[in-house]
C-alpha cells in the first residue's frame, strides 16, 4: 500500500468511496490537523525517493522530520488537502450517521478551501 510510503508523517484514519485517505498529520505546521490525500498523486510510486525526484522536494533528505512533513504538506504541492484543525472537527463538520448507524463522511468538495 502506497500510503505507507508517509508513515511516520501521517497517520490513517479512514478513506473515502474515490479511494483518497483521511490522515492525521503527525508533525510541525499542521501538527493534529486532518487532511484529505490525493490517491492520485502518489499511486504507482514504490518509494518515498521517487516522489521527493518526481516533485523536486529539494533538500528533504537533510531536512528534518518536521520540515520533511512540512515538504510532503505543503498546499502548493497538491497531495494533502487541509480539512480541519483537529479530529474533532473533522468529524463534527464531515462525519453523517444514518438512524442505523451507518457512517460515512459527507460530500466535502466545498470545504476543500485554503481557510488555513
């Protein structure tokens, strides 16, 4: 699974119908904050160090392990879309449970804005 490529920068927490993950983010900036990942971006990639080449993440590896996330988070790269500040909210905004329990995250598209 490609996702574990960014594990000890993001932690899993669920994934949506199209396939992109929910993660927490584990370090620095957006330390605690909830994103949406782009399954897109990094599928087909059986290395951490093909996307660092592929995308230019100049000076990653001499970063360290807060910049490197900072790097892999950074809204101009494309592969994590900020959702919310904290578990919390994410759920409280995006998380729907029918009378049956059934749960799922809602339709999110509209909150997929820079308001971080």
């Amino acid at each position: 699974m490609e996702l574990l490529l960014f594990s000890k920068y993001l932690f899993p927490i669920g994934i949506n119908l199209g396939g992109n993950e929910f993660v927490e983010i584990l370090a620095e900036k957006y330390k605690g904050y909830i994103a949406s990942l782009d399954h897109d971006f990094y599928a087909g990639y059986s290395s951490l160090d093909e996307i660092i080449e592929e995308f230019e993440l100049n000076g990653f590896h001499q970063a360290n392990l807060d910049q490197q996330t900072d790097l892999l988070c950074d809204q101009k790269l494309g592969m994590a879309w900020l959702m919310a500040k904290s578990t919390k909210e994410f759920f409280q905004q995006f998380l729907y449970c029918d009378q049956d329990f059934q749960s799922y995250i809602e339709d999110m598209n509209q909150y997929m804005i820079d308001k971080y």
